[in-house]
C-alpha cells in the first residue's frame, strides 16, 4: 500500500489557531547567521506581551527560569528531514529528532531567565530567536 | 488611558495554523481526575504519529528523552489568572507563571521517555494529556 506524503494530504482534524501574545525585539534581524540555541552566544531580547494578554503576566518575577515558546515565523513546514546542524556529514534524520526550526508545526522551546519587568515587557535571555519573531506562550520551567 | 481586554482585541498578527502531526491514545479518559502532572502517577500512552508526518520520526530510538508538544483541546482560552491547582487558598497568579491547561494557546509540554516504537506508533510516558488530545510537535529534551 502506498501512501500521501506531504501536507496535502488531508487531515481529520479541525483547525487550531494560535493568537501571538507577543512578540521578540532583538538585535537579531536575520536567521543566517543567528546562533541555533540560546546557550551558544544568544543574546537577551525583549519580550513585548499584547495588551490583552497583559493580565497572564502576574506572578512572573525577576529571576524567574521560565520556557518561551515561540512561532519560528521563517521555518519550512514541508521538511520532514534534516541534516543536523545543516552538516551534509551527518546522517539525514527526522526533524522530530531535531531542533531545527523547519518541522510541520515551527514551534520553539527557549529556557530563558527573566532579566527585568518593565510593565509588559520582559527582557529575557539568552534566546536565539530573531527579532519580530512571534511568541505563543510563556511557561515555568519544566 | 483604558485598554480593552480580552479575546476579541483587535490582533494585526497573520493567522497562524496548527496541523497535529499525531494523537494521544491513553487510558486517561477526561481531565477530571487526570494528574496534573507527568510525574504525578501520569500513565504511559500511545502517541499515534499521521502518515503524512512519520518520515519526521526517523532517528528516533526506544530509549530516547523527548518533549511531546500537545494542543490540550479542552482548555479555556479566555482564562488569564488561576488559583494554582485549583486551590483558592493559592494566590491569583497569570498562566504564565503556571502549568495551567487553561490559557490563550493551551500548548503542553510533556517530558516524556520513549518506551517502545512500532511503525508510527511510540509508547511513551509518563504523560497525563487525556485521551485524544492532538499532538503538534516533538522534540529532543530540552
């Protein structure tokens, strides 16, 4: 039996849609050349929360060790196989393997600090996303 | 100067759409009941990856420590404070700084060990995400 590939194929489930709650201000303007995790030389950004999602802010402090999860905007839905670290040596692996930023759905997972509150902006750190990249949710740490 | 809160805010960000890349088959069958956490005595569970997306499971081993990414379908979006864990002797505190399924993108984040794999099928666990609940991405652990 042969099967569809792709994301032509139809799907059974009903549409999900995200609402940004904000949105990363940094001083990354470009995926090349962005470092591929926080903890390689990512710098700190702002983290500007909507007005309307301003409210879901309360109890988060300084210091706090918190998941950004964001909507990496740039990412190809239609990889589904990657070689790690763009490195034609390694073996082509499945993208949910990976952390490459195109995958189906290009959510990002960032463990980030929380370095200041400045109303509904945090400046958060070291995160590796580029700037006007759209944020989905904000979690403690796992 | 008053802001408007609430959903019906006026958003300028592009739609963005979620397509699950797979299932949760569990025993868990409401989340009435359901630990709040993995850890917390959370089963094992079948998570059942679509056809159009197995190509992204290559690489993934038995053995392997994964975030299971999930759109917890029956939380409520218009939630912005909790009592966390339902206790009101807690103080009100924002999603943000809680694990709270209700939230304006309920996405989980599930640690999970994978236990066994069989064609698009992975045993994996622990994980306390009910029965049916979409799975959108996943990843290597953080």
């Amino acid at each position: 039996m042969v099967k569809a590939r792709g994301l032509d194929t139809k799907m059974s489930e009903p549409k999900i849609e995200l609402r940004p709650i904000g949105t990363i201000r940094s001083e990354l303007k470009e995926r090349t050349g962005a470092p591929r995790q926080g903890n390689e030389g990512a710098p700190d950004a702002w983290l500007e929360v909507e007005d309307w999602a301003a409210r879901a802010l309360s109890g988060v402090a300084e210091g706090d060790r918190l998941i950004v999860i964001t909507w990496l905007h740039r990412g190809r839905r239609d990889t589904f196989e990657v070689y790690p670290r763009g490195d034609r040596r390694h073996t082509l692996t499945g993208v949910f393997a990976t952390r490459s930023p195109d995958r189906p759905n290009p959510l990002g997972l960032h463990p980030v600090v929380v370095h200041k509150i400045e109303g509904n902006r945090l400046l958060v750190g070291p995160i590796e996303a580029v700037d006007g990249t759209p944020v989905v949710d904000i979690k403690p740490e796992i």
